[in-house]
C-alpha cells in the first residue's frame, strides 16, 4: 500500500513500514536486498559446517531471538478490540471535554484483561478485570483505566507492589494460587483489611463474567470535570454493558478453563467478526465538589468504597460500540500503553492516594516494558492531535526532527513563541484548594471503616448470589495451608455477617469467631433515597 509519510531521506515511516512484510512478491533482508533462499543456511560444501558469513541466518535468528517482550507486570494477559464512542452531548453541562460534549464521535481502542494471570493463562478463571479504554479525541488522548469491579484493594500507592506480591504465584514454586496454596494472597487480604470490599466482589459472580461482553467497567477513582465556565463537579465513571451483566457458575467457569482457556478473547473476536458488536453506556455519578470531598459521609478519595447507585444515579453520557478486531495482536493489543494520567481539557483528577501512585507508575513500567520512553510513537499509541513535544532521541527514536531549538520560545527556529492559556486549549490544572496540615503518612480517620460497605454488598445478595459466595470463599480458604490464615479469614467474614462467618466456617470445620465491629446496617434513609441525581445532567 502506499506510505501515509514519507521521512527527508524518502523512506516510508511509520506504521507502513511494517504492512510491507508478507504481502509483496520477494522476500528480503531487512535492508531490502532480495533473497533467492530462506531455508537453508550458508555452508563449505552440501555436508559442510554452516558459514558465520551468512548474514541472512544471523539476522533471522538474531531478531526471532528478540522478539519477545516483558509481559505487563500486573493485567499481562488481554483480549482487545477498536471501536467508536458516540457523545449524547449530555455531559455538557459539567464538562468541556469535546468528546464528551455535542454529538462527537471518536475512535477508541479497548483492552480487557485479568490481572494476576501470566500472558498464557486461562480466561475463565475468578480475578478481577480490567476494562481499559483509549479515546482518540482531537484535544489529545484521553485514557479511561478501569476494571470491573468498582472498588481496589487498597487504598495507598505505596502497598501496590505488597497486593501484586501476595496474588501472584508463589516465589518459591511458581504455582498459580488458583491451582494451588493460596496463603499469601489470603494472608495479605486479612492483615490489611482495607481489601475486604474488594475480596467480596472477588469471591461473588461479578469475578468469572460469562463474556467480556456481559462486563461493566468503573473508573474506581473520583475524577473531576470541569465545565466551559470553570465549575467542577465530582464524577465516578461507570460502564454498563448492553448486554446486561453476566456471570459463569464455578462448575462452568472450571470446565471452560479446561475445554477453551481462550474462552473470553475468542467470544470477543468472533462477535465482533459477526458483526454483533457489543456496546456500553458510558454514564457518571455526579457530586458536589465539596472541599470534605465526600458525598452523604462517603468519602470520595477511598478507593475502596462505592457511591450506592440509589444515592447518586449513573447518568449515560455516551456510547461505544466496539466494531473491528486488531489486525496484529502484538502491534496493538501487546504494546498498546495505557496511562490514568492521560487527560484532556474539562477531565481532572482528584487526591485519592491511590491514583496519585498510578500516576507515576504507568509511564515507569512502560518505559521497561516498551524499551524506552518513544512508545508514544507506536501505531496504537499515537495520538490524533497533532504533536509538537520537545522530547528528542532516545532509544526506538522513529520521528526524524528537524529545527535547531527544541524549547520554547526560542528565537532561532523562526522564533516560536509559548503560546500558553485557556483560549490556546491548553491543558490547565484545576486551581483547587490544597488543604494544609503537617506532612504526615497516616490516613484519613474515614479510610479505616472496611467492613459497612461490604456489609452493604452482602445483604443486596439474592439467596442464591450468596450461596456462591459462600462455596467461594469455602473453597478459596480451604487451599490455604496456614490455620491462622484461614482464622483470620473467618474473622473478617465475621465482622462482615455472621451468617456468612458461620456457612464458611462449617464448609471449613472451624469455630466462627464473633465480630469485632459493631455490625450496623447500612440503608440509604428514605430522605436520601429521595435525594436522586444532585446534579441532573438532563
Ligand atoms: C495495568 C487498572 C491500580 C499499576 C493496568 C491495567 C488496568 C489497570 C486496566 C491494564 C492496562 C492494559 O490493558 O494495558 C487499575 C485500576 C486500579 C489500578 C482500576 C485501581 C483503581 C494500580 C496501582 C498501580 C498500578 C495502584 C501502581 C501503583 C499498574 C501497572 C500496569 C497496570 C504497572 C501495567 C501497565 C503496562 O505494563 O502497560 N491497571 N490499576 N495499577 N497497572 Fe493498574
């Protein structure tokens, strides 16, 4: 095909490069000269030994030797598609992002995955998702990195590494936990019982989903938006599914991870090639940008609660429909780079602690991952608007830059101003207050309540939603080799209800502790009920 670009020296660039490779009538080296034979190595004579001399051997075997790269550290294994979002224009009225006012559409690019398994493990296995999406918009790109369920583990940065430590095999044999002892994640769940709303999600059906399909997705995070005057609101983002949400039972899910451990990327493939494409709402929570930051005393800086959907209604503001597969998994589904700090004008960020850790660690880890700070470059990673950065060289430099002063202003390149300000479309931080105090590492007083609302997620169960829950966590715990592991255990699921303690500690032959918090309800008061959407969007 013809080259969209062609580079000052006359070379194509770019991803056309690439789509020259099987298509065209000879092969070549990588230099372009033609080969009459790529089967049979260079040697003295038919029985001969094979001659160092043969450059096309070595430069075969040399960049097969190479091609592979790290598996993402957490979230490896992933199924994607490329898609369009359809702004209603509803979102107006609290933000300026252009895609997400008017009737705009933009290209996306979505990556679905589980998080502890490596890149060759089964799909259908119980994990939480991720549900990452890539909007293409011409104020820049604008990453949504989300997952399924719409809580975390923790709620500091800091203890990231400790979660992914705990869940991923252990150290010593490289067994999966699914397969095998499960003590550190267990261990790590109940010393830290910040995780308790998120290890309930886990243990119900939400975490082995029918189809990627069947899904919904959160941002987890309180965002920011802010609108064409300069008003903020709080936002969650949330995904719901067209499909509706759908889950596998255990039995199923085992057999599948049997039968087709492909499972979950084959569903999206083949719907989406037989033209069934799924779609989702995207809809947000709206609260007021208090400076308590909390919503009815739920504090929106935890990651590891929930706004109930009675208090605050998800409010769509846009669909996406996912209609093409990815031509090349390893160009796009592999080295496409997510990042939460990815932002455009009219969507900022808040002080969870925990997103200000993820901030830093995306651009870190792809910098290992990608081989350098240029992955910005890569076909499923460029951006749509037009860049015009001061970042030079590097290792997988692709751009050829010209001009003598990479800065602003300068007054050699034909003298380019800083433009910078509002009326340029520039990206500009939202001057919110920075509330003072000492420098400090303890958390806030609120962050320590981690048992009302998986109390909450509980007893919104149906009878037979808490029947797997209690097969779950009798199963997970019962692989634990570590008595006071599973004790623990119980007593976590004591403080949540004691009749979930006591069916686990039957399944498992222990005594059910009693709880060490007081087991108050949680119900939205009518007045509260009544409350609805603070902030209509219609
Ligand atoms: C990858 C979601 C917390 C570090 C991912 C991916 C998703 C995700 C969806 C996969 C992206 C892809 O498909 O390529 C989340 C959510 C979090 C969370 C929803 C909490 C609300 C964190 C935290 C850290 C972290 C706290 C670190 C401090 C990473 C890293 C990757 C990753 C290093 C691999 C990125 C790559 O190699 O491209 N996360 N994550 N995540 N996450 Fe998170």
């Amino acid at each position: 095909s013809a080259p969209e670009t062609v580079s000052p020296t006359g070379r194509p660039t770019g991803a056309d490069q690439s789509t020259n490779a099987q298509g065209d009538a000879y092969l070549t080296t990588a230099q372009g000269a033609r080969l009459y034979d790529t089967d049979h190595s260079l040697k003295a004579g038919e029985r001969g030994p094979v001659l160092l001399q043969d450059h096309h051997l070595r430069e075969k075997i040399t960049h097969f030797d190479h091609e592979r790269i790290p598996e993402r550290v957490v979230h490896a294994r992933g199924a994607a598609a490329h898609g369009v979002f359809r702004s209603y224009g509803t979102a107006a009225k609290v933000t300026k992002a252009a895609f997400l006012t008017g009737e705009a559409e933009t290209p996306v690019f979505v990556r679905f995955s589980t998080v502890l398994g490596s890149r060759g493990s089964s799909d259908t296995v119980r994990d939480t998702r991720g549900f990452a999406t890539k909007f293409y918009t011409g104020e820049g790109t604008f990453d949504l990195v989300g997952n399924n369920i719409p809580v975390f583990f923790i709620q500091d940065a800091v203890k990231f590494p400790d979660i992914i430590h705990a869940g991923k095999p252990h150290p010593d044999r490289e067994i999966p936990q699914a397969q095998s002892a499960h003590d550190t994640f267990w261990d790590f769940v109940t010393l830290h019982t910040e995780a308790t709303h998120h290890t309930l999600w886990n243990m119900s059906d939400r975490a082995i989903p029918r189809s990627f399909r069947m899904m919904e997705g959160f941002g987890v995070h309180t965002f920011r938006l802010v609108n064409a005057e300069g008003a903020t609101t709080l936002v969650k983002f949330h995904w719901k599914p067209k499909l509706g949400v759908h889950s596998l039972v255990w039995e199923e899910a085992q057999l599948i991870n049997g039968i087709d451990p492909d499972f979950h990327r084959r569903d999206l493939a083949d719907a989406i090639e037989a033209g069934a494409y799924p779609q989702w709402e995207l809809g947000i929570q709206t609260f007021p940008d208090n400076a308590e930051q909390t919503f009815e005393g739920i504090d929106l800086l935890d990651p590891t609660k929930v706004v109930p959907e009675e208090l605050a209604p998800v409010q769509p503001v846009g669909l996406l429909t996912l209609n093409a597969n990815p031509s090349n998994f390893f160009a796009e589904t592999e080295q496409v780079a997510f990042h939460p700090g990815h932002l455009v004008p009219g969507i900022d960020i808040t002080d969870d602690p925990l997103l200000a850790g993820r901030l830093f660690s995306y651009l870190d880890t792809q910098i290992s991952r990608l081989g350098g700070p240029n992955f910005a470059q890569l076909p499923v990673n460029r951006t749509h608007a037009p860049v015009n950065d001061m970042h030079r060289d590097g290792m997988h430099q692709t751009a050829v830059h010209t001009g003598a002063a990479p800065y602003r202003p300068n007054s050699l390149d034909g003298g380019c101003p800083f433009l910078a300000g509002a009326d340029t479309g520039a990206y500009i931080e939202t001057p919110v207050e920075v509330p003072t105090g000492r420098k400090q590492r303890e958390a806030p007083a609120s962050f320590s309540d981690h048992f009302s609302q998986p109390r909450l997620f509980w007893r919104s169960m149906s009878p037979v939603e808490r029947e797997h829950i209690i097969a779950a966590y009798t199963f997970e715990l019962g692989k634990c080799y570590e008595r006071a592991v599973k004790e623990r255990g119980l007593q976590v699921l004591a403080n949540i209800d004691p009749e979930l303690c006591e069916q686990v500690a039957t399944g498992l032959g222990l005594p059910a502790p009693e709880a060490t918090v007081p087991l108050t309800a949680v119900e939205p008061s009518p007045a509260l009920s009544q409350l609805g959407h603070t902030w209509p969007l219609d």
